[in-house]
C-alpha cells in the first residue's frame, strides 16, 4: 500500500477506506470510459472528493491504473485457478467462468483494458502482457507435469503451448461472445468445451499431432 | 454515400476523397485512443481541416463511427469469408487469419471496439451484436449444409452452434494473444487448430457429444 497515506485530515484507516472508495469509481470509470476517455475529475466527483484531494492518493491517471489493475489481480487470485495439482486443476476453469457471470462489470474491465492494450502505446499493455504470460506459463507446466504423471500420453512442449494457447483463447472468445450477447450460456459451453478437451487430452489426441 | 456531399468549395470528387481521409484518420485516432478518447479537434487537425469542416462531413462522433465501421466492413466482406461451398470453404478462414497479420492496425481496431462494445452503452455494439451473429449464423448454415451433403455425420443445430462459437472464440482469442505478443505464430496456431477441428468434424467427434 505504497500509496496509502497521504491524507491529514483523518486516521489511517479512513485513508485507505477512501483510497479503496477511488480505485472502486476509477474501475467503473475504465469499465465505462476506457483509459483514454475517463476522467480524473469525474472519478473525484463521484467519490465526493475534490481533485486536489484525488490527488494526494493518486499522483496521476496512469498510478490509478496500476492500482486497479492490483486490485483487479488480487482479486482474480483469490480464486486460486490452477493451483491444485493434476489434470483435475484443469476443472478449476469451470469456476472462473462462473466468477465471470457473477462479476461481469470486472470482466467488462478486464476485456475492454485487453483490447486497449493491443495497443503498443498502453499503459496497461504491460501488465497484461506479463499477466497473460504467466498464465499460459503456468497452465503449460501443470499439463506437462499431469504428463509427467502418466495422467496422459507424453507431450512436447511446443504441443503442451499450442494446446493451452488455444485454450485460453477459447475462454477469452467465450466471454466477450457473452458480453455481446449475455443469452449465450456462457458456463454451459465452456464446461463442453473442456469436457471435450479433457477426454482428448487423456487419449493423446493432441491439436499438433493431428493430420 | 449519404454524407458524401455537404462542402461547397471542391468539386463532388474531392469530396469523396476527403470524405476518406476523414474516416481514415478517425479510425486511427480510434485505434489509438479508442471512441471516447479521441477528438474530433485531433482528427480534423489531422486531416488538415478546420472543425467546422469536419462537420459539414460527419454530424457528430458517433456519425464518424458509423463511418468508419461501415468502411471496416467493406474491407473485410471483400475477402468472401464463408461464400465458397464444402467444409472447404473453413479453410477460407485461414485467409482471413493472414489477412490480420498484414493489417494489423484493423485488427486492432476490430479488438478494441469490441472490447469497448462489452458495455451496454457503447454505440458500435448494436453493430458488432449483428455482425457477430451474423458471421455465426452464417458458418453455422455452412456447417449444418456440410452435414446435409454428406460430407461430416449428422450434426444437430445446437451441436453446430456450438462448434462454430468455439470455433470464432478460438479466432478472437488467439487474435488478442498475437496483438499481445507478436513473436506468436498466430497463422501457424490457428491453422494447426483449423486442421484438427475438420479432421474431428470429419470423424463426428462434436464437442457437445463427448463424453
């Protein structure tokens, strides 16, 4: 909490309940807005502070955005994806997606700050760079240890990349094809999806092997 | 051209042509700054025209919006995506994936419109609901008319649904993983997962028919 501080005017809790009070509007105001087009004022506005006071929480607009996308982090952490061991962590990507129709404001975030940072000039591209990386990472290496275990037929890492890299792919697909049109059953077809996936692992039938 | 005309000082030719650099220049500023981030004011100034000029083009921002998907649209219509018959005309999906990697810029301005558009208020989302369904609805009848022709076993309209919503998110999302990470090979990883998908749908495998 580098930035907690700051305030004179109350005690340290109450500076970090206002601190959270401004990270919460300014990811509403991301969600609504994007980066480019929120405003510091309007986000002070909405919290009832004046901008001089936003200010001594948040030096700019950019420090605001490294603290949502903290939170945000924080957040999507808590829900421990891909922490438990063997194939069987594959089904913890059934809850994320049911965290994302419970939470579909943070997911709006998270799409519309992906899409923003396609661009090389974003000051999210960074971080969401990084964030990608280290989840695809991770999931190549639970499913080449789930290999190591013998739980499925061998694979080569290129095969282990392509398979997750399409998995993630498809989960992103998915969500923003429900964010467009929220009568799609978001869950439903992810769950066929890797029930799919699962089975085809456990039978080798891996996408690079194919003819 | 409903918004061709309007300036009294050139002949109805330079019009046109202005006209395009308007559109071209609003979908860069687009790409960049996204819809509520960029300006009016900025893009007249790129163009080299007076505000003032600028609105005897376009009335309005969301005016130019519509300007500049339409022209998307036209630019990407013209690749003839899903018009050739068979299970062969999927492989006309492998133009399209190429045709991202040498247009870049589009591409990212197709993603971050999306992005943008998972929120209810955004003006180009009624455009991008129908044009996704549109293309889903369209490789769905593909698909069921590939089944019907005997090429694939017997398919159901909801497992083609299903096969062609994956198939688009598979799309999107490694298209937002290349614009993340260029060193990606996102023609080669698309066409790896484009094979197996019609090997699979040759054999029947269908995803919402596994076990």
């Amino acid at each position: 909490m580098a930035n907690a501080g700051g305030s004179a005017r109350g005690p340290y809790r109450s500076g970090i309940r206002r601190r959270e009070q401004i990270v919460n509007a300014a990811a509403r105001a991301f969600t609504a807005h994007g980066y480019d087009g929120a405003s510091m004022r309007q986000i002070a506005a909405d919290v009832g502070v004046s901008p001089a006071a936003l200010l001594r929480h948040f030096q700019d607009k950019e420090d605001l955005l490294a603290a949502v996308l903290e939170w945000w982090a924080r957040e999507t952490a808590a829900l421990g994806v891909g922490e438990r061991a063997g194939l069987g962590g594959f089904d913890d990507l059934r809850a994320l997606m049911r965290y994302h129709v419970e939470h579909r404001g943070l997911l709006e975030l998270f799409i519309r700050l992906t899409g923003e940072a396609s661009n090389e000039k974003h000051p999210a591209r960074a971080f969401i760079q990084e964030r990608y990386a280290k989840i695809v990472g991770m999931l190549v290496e639970r499913l080449l240890g789930v290999a190591r275990a013998g739980e499925i037929p061998p694979i080569t890492q290129g095969q282990a990349e392509s398979e997750i890299r399409a998995l993630c792919a498809t989960m992103d697909g998915l969500e923003i094809q429900w964010l467009l049109d929220p009568a799609m059953d978001l869950v439903g077809l992810f769950d066929q999806h890797l029930d799919h996936t699962l089975e085809r692992w456990r039978r080798g039938g891996y996408v690079s092997s194919a003819g």
